[in-house]
C-alpha cells in the first residue's frame, strides 16, 4: 500500500470512529438528557423546615422525592447515606423518631422529604393518628411528588400497609423506587434471592416500579438509587393549579 494510500485508510478509520461515537453519544444523549437543565447532586441537599402537616410546607411547586416506609426501615440513614451527610436526617434506634415531614432542599425547587414512617404499635394512638394524616395527606395532595422510594428491611419487605403504599402509588401513576435495606444483615445469596422474589412478586402490577438492595452501612446500591433519583428530579417540572383555600382543611375525618 502507497503511503498516500496508507494515510487515506488511516483517516477513514478515524472518521469512521468519531462518526460512530458521535452518533453514539447522540443517542445516549437523547435517552438520559435530563428534560430540565438542572444537574442534580444530591450532596448538596440541605435542611429546609420540618412540618407537621402539608399547610407548612413549600410552595407544592418544583419536584419532590419522597422516602417513605415502615418505622425504623432505615429511611433516614438512606438520606444521610446517599446525600452523603452523617448528620442530615436524624436516626435513631427507636421506631418513629421521624414525627414530622422534613424537607431538603437539593436544588431550586427540587427537594427530598423524609416522611414520618408507618406501621409501629407502641407509638401513643393520639401522636400515632397526628403523624399517620400527615402522610397520607402528604401522599394524596402533594402535586410535585414525582417519585416515592419505598424502603422496606429486605428480611421482612411487602407488609400489608407496604403494599397499601405501592398499591397507591401505581394508581397514582407515581413511579417507585423499592429500596429493600439494611441489606449487609443478608449474605450475598439471600440478598439476591429476596430482590428476586420481591421483584416477582411485584411485576404483576406492571408498573414502574425498580427494586434495589440497599445498605447505608456499606453503600450498597447507593449508585443505582442516586441514578433513579436523581433521573426524577431532573424531570421538568409543570405547572400545577394551586389548591383552593378551603380544599386542604379536611383531609381525612377523624375517627
Ligand atoms: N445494619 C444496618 N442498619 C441500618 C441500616 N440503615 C439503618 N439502620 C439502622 O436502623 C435503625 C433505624 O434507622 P432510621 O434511619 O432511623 O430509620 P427510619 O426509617 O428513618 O425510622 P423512623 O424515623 O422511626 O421512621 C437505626 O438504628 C439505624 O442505624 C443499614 O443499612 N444497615
Ligand atoms: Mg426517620
């Protein structure tokens, strides 16, 4: 081969190349282009106000993510862990230490919110009611919640009031993020096992729904939740009527 030859073949290889990896990254480009030009990062989330009902909160603009799960299901070690903040959302040994909707804020107008968990008998019936009409208040009328990751202990997931929560998630359209956590108690083989039956136990929903390990303690699975996270918050946001005056006053009946 002539050496004009030589480099002619040379520079069709390169073209070749840069043409192929442009179209390439085009087309990635086009499957994860974030819809809204924020990045999201979620180590930047920072405290924005506790509330003990939705009245308190935010404007309902922007996009929210919302943790939610059974008390003591690790929803507040998952916030600290994935927005990489020991100290972020308070934990504790005791179930229901979180008795109030707390917000973080990660960007303009995009938060997360650690919601009060569900599901523990030894809380007072009068508190247990006050933080119970919070959630579902919070769940039913929040138009900017866009995602709901539902954290549930892989050794016992699926609970009946776990399933109520992803029941109305999916005929809320609402995509789920299941994080099934404190996954470092399981060896690697159970763990697989119980992502595999919670995953076939939930795909006769047909919904959007992902299912994930998770251990706060040795970051399992962090990235794969940070990636679905932060896919939600990256959403454009709409715009949303807001609620009358008088329609957030009588959530729920008190029994
Ligand atoms: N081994 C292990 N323990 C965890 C993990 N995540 C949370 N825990 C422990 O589980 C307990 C409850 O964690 P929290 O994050 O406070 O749980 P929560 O769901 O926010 O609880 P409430 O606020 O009461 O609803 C704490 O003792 C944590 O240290 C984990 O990934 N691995
Ligand atoms: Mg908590």
């Amino acid at each position: 081969m002539g050496k004009k030859n030589r480099n002619f073949t040379i520079f069709r290889i390169f073209l070749i190349i840069f043409v192929e990896e442009k179209r390439y990254n085009g087309e990635n480009f086009k499957r994860v282009k974030p819809l809204s030009s924020t990045k999201i990062h979620l180590t930047k989330a920072a405290f924005t106000l506790s509330a003990p009902d939705i009245r308190r909160l935010p404007a309902d603009s922007g996009i929210e993510v919302a943790f939610a799960g059974r008390s003591n299901a690790g929803k507040s070690s998952a916030l600290n862990t994935l927005t990489n903040q020991r100290g972020l959302a308070r934990i504790s040994k005791t179930p229901g230490r979180t008795q109030l909707i707390n917000v973080f804020e990660v960007a303009e107008d995009r938060r997360l919110i650690d919601l009060p968990g569900y599901g523990f008998a030894q809380v007072p019936l009068a508190m247990k009611k006050k933080w119970q009409k919070a959630l579902g208040e919070y769940l039913e009328k929040r138009q900017c919640l866009k995602g709901l990751v539902v954290l549930m202990d892989i050794r016992h997931p699926l609970k009946d009031l776990d399933m109520d929560l992803i029941h109305w998630a999916v005929d809320s359209d609402l995509p789920v993020l299941a994080l099934l956590t404190k996954c470092d108690k399981l060896s690697q083989g159970k763990r697989s096992a119980e992502v595999l039956a919670v995953k076939k136990a939930l795909s006769s929903l047909n919904a959007d729904i992902q299912v994930q390990a998770f251990s706060s303690l040795k970051y399992t699975g962090k990235e794969q939740a940070d990636a679905v996270i932060c896919g939600w918050l990256e959403q454009e946001a709409e715009d949303y009527e807001l609620p009358a005056e008088g329609d957030l006053d009588i959530p729920f009946e008190d029994e």
